[in-house]
C-alpha cells in the first residue's frame, strides 16, 4: 500500500492516518537490514563511526517496534492484516556497495526533514485521537536529527559538496531494481491490499462505520514512488 499518497491526502482524516503512520514504522524493519551490512563491510573507520551507526539502527530498529505497538494498542493482529516485506533491503544488499547504499539511506532521509515530512506526521499524531501517535512521530522526528547529523558527519565529507552527496544517494537509488510483478509471477507474493482488512479491523476498536472513501483506498506504489514522484522509503 502506497502510505504516502494517503498520507497527504487532504481529503482524509487524522484517525486512518494513524494506521499509515504505524505502517510506515514497522515497515522500517527494512533499514537495520540495509545498514547492518553497511556496517560489517565498511572497515577501518573511527571507532565513533561504528558507535553513531549502531546507535542509528538501533533507533530504526526502535521505530519499527513503535509501529508493532501502535497497532497492538489497538487490538489488531498486525502479522495477518499488515503486509511488511524486506523486498527493498533485499535488493539494496545484493545491487549497491556499502558506500552507495548509505548514499541511498542518506538521500532518503534528507527528503524526511522538510515541513512535508516528519514533522507533518508528528502533527497528524498529535490531530488525531491516539496519543501514542502523536508521541512515537515525536520521538521519530527527534531521531530524524539525530540521523542527519550522522549522515553529515560520516557520509557527506567524502563529496564536494552536501548537493553533490544528495545527488549521488538519489542516482544510486534510481539503479536499483525491485519489480514486483516479477516477484508475483514468481510466485513469491499476491501483492493483495490489504488496506481494506486492517481499517475495518481499526474502526472495530474504535466502535465506527468504516468510512466508505477511506476503505476504498487501493493506491500501490506501482505508479507513485514514496517521496511521491511518478514512477515507484523509509529511513
Ligand atoms: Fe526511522
Ligand atoms: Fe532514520
């Protein structure tokens, strides 16, 4: 399910973005994969190198167990009725070397930090009715810095310019390959959507009529990428 175009959907209310909000954190169970590897084969760095890499997928390990327990709270059995695959991990350690999958890493986060990114999730938390949102985008946002300060320190340095380090991260992310429908005739997904099954489950707990606009939502990422540039993140 593409989080993003529902996420900045106007048209929609704060309590079902909840619900994409706590995907979009348990999904991030992909990044620790993704930086684990970068970690183990980068050698010879600074001690504090290693030190402030751990403490960031910690902290992405972290925001995935936020949206493990977002959906706990409230009462839906997350494994049946949210699909999290590792399908972007996958394909960023077997395609990119270390140094190009923190590029990767870095450009998607430098895209996290402008009005349109966690801090209008943290305000959506705060909008809706579930203040456990409202306080796990809070601590998302504060790591956000964190992450950026790292990525400056360890990442950008080895390029002219910060601009030049954007750039980089964004063309390494364009050469990778993750099609999906190859997975689906492979065998390995159905690619459902799931969205219908998990915001029924949601308006159980909240003792509401499923809203007939939301519960139609079926955009994929097929068409629209997640920084919602046509084509097809999360840090
Ligand atoms: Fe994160
Ligand atoms: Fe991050």
């Amino acid at each position: 399910m593409n989080a993003e175009t529902f996420l900045y959907d106007e048209s929609f209310s704060p309590e079902p973005k909840t619900l994409m909000m706590f995907y979009k954190r348990l999904r991030e169970i992909d990044v620790p994969e993704m930086m684990s590897s970068i970690i183990a084969e980068t050698a010879g760095k600074p001690w504090e190198y290693y030190q402030d890499m751990t403490r960031q997928l910690w902290d992405e390990a972290r925001h995935a167990m936020m949206g493990e327990v977002g959906f706990v709270n409230l009462g839906i059995d997350w494994p049946s009725e949210v699909m999290v695959n590792h399908t972007w991990s996958l394909a960023l350690n077997t395609q990119l070397s270390p140094k190009e999958r923190h590029a990767v890493l870095y450009f998607i986060e430098q895209g996290l930090m402008p009005k349109t990114g966690k801090r209008f999730e943290w305000e959506v938390g705060l909008e809706s009715n579930n203040p456990l949102s409202g306080l796990f985008q809070d601590y998302d946002w504060a790591d956000e810095v964190l992450h950026s300060r790292i990525g400056r320190d360890w990442y950008v340095p080895d390029f002219n310019s910060p601009k030049e380090a954007i750039d980089y991260g964004d063309e390494c992310w364009s050469r990778v390959l993750m099609d999906w429908n190859q997975y689906r005739d492979e065998g390995k997904t159905e690619h459902r959507n799931w969205w219908p099954g998990l915001y029924t489950a949601a308006c159980k707990n909240w003792r509401i009529e499923p809203n007939p606009d939301v519960l139609k939502y079926s955009t994929s990422y097929e068409s629209v990428r997640a920084d919602l540039k046509t084509i097809s993140a999360s840090g």
